[in-house]
C-alpha cells in the first residue's frame, strides 16, 4: 500500500517502449532513449512514469506476451538501461511503475514450454482441456483478438485456452503454483525499487469453474463469464496480503466493463481495499459501440455521463484514475476533438479530464496533440487485433470501408512513434524506424512546440502546474452544470478556499455558453484560456476556461 497515498498527488506519463525514443539508432525506441527525455517528462510537471511491458518478448502483441518476467529485454537495453533509468526517475522525484501482465504468458515462455510437455510442476500452469468428443472446442468463447478462445497444441494433444493472441496462453490462476510465481514476480522488481504495477485485464484471471458455455454474447462470447470471475477479490486480496501491504507501493488494475459499482468492491477506502485504482473503460466509449471498431458518431452527452459517474460514484470512497488516452485506443484529437482544430481540441482535451479529481495520466504524444494515422494499405498494420479485424472481420464490405474501420479503430493509430523535431525520422531515431512515422510530424513536433509559448505542449506543463497548485483540484467537491448541453462540458470545483468553474466546448461552432447560476464571472479570476482574446459568453471553437474564485 502507498504510504500517505503518494499517487493521489502525482501526474503519472505512460511510456509505451517501442514508440517512444531510439537511444542506440536501431530504430527501435529503448531504454536509453528514456533516460534521455526524463527531464522532458519531469518538464511537463510529470512525477511518475507507467512502463507498458519491457521484458523480453517475441513481440507478438507488441510486449504484452512475455517470455521473461524478471528481466529486461535486450532491444530495451537489457537490464543495466532499466536501473540506470529507474535510479534517474527516483532522482527526479518520480516514481515508476511496470505492466503486470499475468493473465497470460507467450507461447514462448519457459513455463508453457514445459505444459505442453507434462513436465511437472508445470503440467497444471495454463488451462488445458481435452477435445470434447463430439469433436467441439472445450467452449463457445471468442478470443478478444482473434478467433475463438481455444487452440489445439499437438504436442500435449490438448486445446489451450487464449482470451487473447494464440501465443497468449491463459495462466492457470487456481493453481496456488502460479499465484506463488506472481508473487515471486511482484517482489522481485518491488525489491529493485519499482513503485508499483499497472495489472493488466486482471479482472479476466479467475475463470468460472467448469468453463461454461456463454449461453447470452451474441458478439465477443465469454467475455461477461471470465470478467470479475468467482475467485477474483480472493486472488487479488492473496497478492495484497502477501506482498503489496509490505511494500510502499501502488496498483491500478485495468479492468474492461468495470462499472463504479464494481470497481468499490476492490478499492473502497472504507473496507479492506486490495488494489487503489481503476482503469475503466466508459470514457473511451462516446464515440464506438464496447469496442473502437464499432465506431458512431461522437456524443458529448454520453461521455459526460461517464466522467460525472465516476467522479461521484467513487467520491469520499475510492480513487479515480484519470486518462484520455492511451496505447489502445486511438488519438483523441481525432475522436472527441477535431484535426483541423488540432491545437485548440488538444487543449481544450487536456481541461476536459486534468481539472478532475483523480491521478491523471498522460500517454506519450498527447502532450503535443498527437492525431490518428491513416495507411494507405491495410498490410502496414502492425497490431494483430487490427489485422485480424480487418482479414477476418465485415469482409463483405469494400475494402475502402473496412480501411476506414481501421483508420477510425486501430491501436497503431496511437502507436506511431513519438514526434520529437520535425527532422528525419520526426528526431525518433536516426535508424530506420521499426514503424511507420505519421506524416504531420513536420506540423506537429515537440521541437517546434517548445519554442511556441502558445504550443498544446506548453498548455498543458501550463494545466498540470495549475491542478498541483489549486487545492479544490485534489479534494474539492466536483459538479456538473448544463448536463443537456451536448455542446459544452461545464464543471466546477470548490473546497472551502476556493471554487473553480470549467468549460470546454465539444463543437467547431461559435456558440453561445450560459453560465449555470451561482457564478458569477466578472469577480472571477481566469486561470487558463485556448484563446487570446475572449468573446464574453460567447465560446469559439473548442474553447476551454478555467476560473476561480478565492474565498
Ligand atoms: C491489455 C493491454 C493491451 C493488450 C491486452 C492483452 O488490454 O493494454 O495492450 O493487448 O491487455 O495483454
Ligand atoms: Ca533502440
């Protein structure tokens, strides 16, 4: 558990490895790359770093099917680049927390070597299961990313379960072995100093026993059987006890479908929490049907919704964990902001969540309005969800339409590499990259971004410098105003030093806002604004204000 709560005061940076930074010039981000912009992050009033996955990996999921827990990869920089990277976080004061990802192994890793192979005391590690006679698969369910949930593995003559990519077989958590190996795994870099663990899709790692059928999906079978399995709260209250309560440290498990309702059973404050945040899903769902590839027009009404449940759900009970963006979902400018108002989008975004209460993170790229990617060719997809989307998914439609799904849909249109000058490479790598680069990189740069006061990047060091300073940010009271508007977003903020009213218009139109009663602004003091000059009420295009009012 985190001594006095550290994370309830921190912006934390989510690096996604590859994209990042090339230190070495192989054209893949790395380790040294990092070390190299910590003080960039620090700039940006950043103080902890999430790492997605950075241990060795045959890279089938871009990191997320892991071959070695306890180690670093090599492209990485092994593990002398990641010490070298954690001292100089800690250094900086940030903290640092690592991707635990143990619903699943690769294929490679040396413990489903071994279960295929009945070699104990592996044999019981993975789920595995006889063909049913009738020839059937063990169950109906569908594999988030491709297919069905099952494969046959000659060597065992068995199938084995994969929610995910086939070379993402499922840990076999009701073996006390492999809850034993987690832990092994959580020690091992709590000890080296690390801060705590981002837990990957840990609500999916107790199956209901018996594996039954998903009688109800009509799409995506079994996902409401294997979320929030029976043994789950037990499991993670195990990882707790044993290990977590012994060490000043964090956990954010990640967890698709989680309702506020849900998410209090594991960190209200008030009853034995086992883990402190939550990452949800809702909020990324105001523009697509549960998944990005169902995409529907942006609706401002059901994305404030979802911020305004959570925030009032959890308050006074748990913490919220706050994001727009990260490495699996696509670009927000491009989503629930706009390309051609690129930067006033980019920062009216950043208000939209950093004002809020909660620990904020930030994925990199979204700090100078990173925008989504758009190939020509289906086959420059890297990602294996989007390419198996796109071969095996609606391939009735034209090739333009299912193009256009990707376009809108794809988590590589968020993994282009970070762009850092507008010279070769975008200043990524003096390499080749290991992807393709997005051609706006000449418009939209970190370069040229530190030189323009006015810059998305300057905006939000400006926002984050703001919400570590106002006092109602961290603990204030938070209500929505002008819940029909499905223009605006307007909410405010108040302790008993001070009130904060927020605005942030959704649209391209110049519209007029009305001020919800109580506030009045010519005794208030502008805190931060997207426009130079401010036309009274009348808000410009994605225009966001910031106010306050000292008591
Ligand atoms: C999580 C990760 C995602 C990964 C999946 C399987 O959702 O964020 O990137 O592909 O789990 O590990
Ligand atoms: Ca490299």
């Amino acid at each position: 558990m985190a001594i006095n709560n550290w994370y309830k005061d921190k912006v934390f940076y989510q690096i996604w490895p590859r994209s990042f930074k090339d230190g070495n010039g192989d054209g893949m981000g790395d380790l040294y790359g990092v070390y190299e912009k910590l003080d960039y992050i620090k700039s940006l009033g950043c103080d902890g770093i999430w790492f997605s996955p950075l241990y060795p990996s045959p890279g089938i999921d871009c990191g997320y099917d892991i071959s070695d827990y306890m180690n670093i990869a090599e492209e990485f920089g092994g593990m002398d680049a990641f010490k070298k990277v954690l001292d100089g976080a800690h250094e900086r004061g940030m903290k640092v927390i690592m991707d635990l990802v143990v619903n699943h192994t690769s294929d490679q890793h040396e413990w489903f070597q071994k279960s295929r192979r009945r070699i104990e005391p592996y044999t019981d590690y993975y789920i595995w299961r006889p063909a049913k006679p009738n020839g059937k698969l063990p169950n109906n369910w569908d594999s988030l990313f491709e297919g069905k949930a099952w494969t046959w593995d000659e060597m065992r003559g068995e199938y084995y379960m994969h929610l995910f990519a086939i070379q993402q077989a499922d840990l076999n958590m009701d073996n006390p072995l492999v809850r034993e190996e987690v832990k092994k795994i959580l020690r091992f870099w709590l000890d080296m100093g690390v801060d705590g663990f981002r837990e990957d899709v840990i609500t999916f790692i107790s199956k209901p026993e018996g594996l039954p059928d998903d009688k109800l999906m009509p799409a995506s079978k079994g996902i409401f059987m294997f979320n929030h399995g029976p043994h789950l709260h037990e499991y993670l209250e195990e990882f707790h006890r044993d290990v977590f309560s012994k060490y000043d440290c964090m956990t954010l498990a990640e967890s698709p479908l989680v309702t506020p309702k849900k998410a209090l059973e594991y960190i209200d404050e008030n009853n034995n929490p086992v883990l402190d945040m939550f990452i949800q899903f809702e909020t990324q769902e105001a523009d697509s049907f549960m998944t990005d590839y169902y995409h529907m027009p942006f609706n401002l009404r059901k994305l404030k919704r979802s911020y305004t449940k959570w925030q009032e759900k959890l308050d006074g009970k748990g913490w919220n964990m706050l994001y727009i963006e990260n490495h699996d979902h696509p670009r927000m400018v491009s989503r629930y902001g706009s390309e051609r108002f690129q930067k006033e989008s980019g920062k009216m975004l950043a208000v939209s969540y950093l004002f809020q209460k909660g620990t904020p993170f930030i994925y990199q790229g979204q700090e100078i309005g990173m925008t989504n990617w758009y190939p020509s060719d289906p086959e420059m997809y890297e990602d294996v969800q989007t390419r198996w989307q796109y071969f095996n998914v609606a391939t009735k439609k034209s090739p333009e339409k299912r193009l256009k799904r990707l376009w809108d849909g794809s988590r590589d249109s968020a993994r282009t590499p970070v762009q850092w000058s507008a010279e070769e490479n975008a200043g990524f790598t003096t390499g080749t990259p290991w992807f393709y680069i997005n051609e706006n990189y000449k418009d939209i740069n970190v370069a040229d971004q530190e030189k323009d006061e006015n810059s998305v990047l300057n905006f939000y060091r400006r926002a984050i410098k703001l919400r570590k300073e106002l006092s109602s940010v961290k603990n204030g009271n938070y209500k929505e105003h002008g819940k029909m508007s499905s223009s605006f977003y307007t909410y405010s903020r108040e302790d008993d030093r001070e009130k904060l009213l927020i605005v942030c218009s959704f649209t391209e139109k110049t519209k007029k806002w009305s001020v919800p009663s109580g506030f009045d602004l010519a005794s208030a003091e502008l805190l931060l604004s997207n426009y130079d000059k401010l036309d009274g009420t009348t808000l410009k295009p994605y225009e966001t204000r910031v106010y306050r009012w000292v008591k």
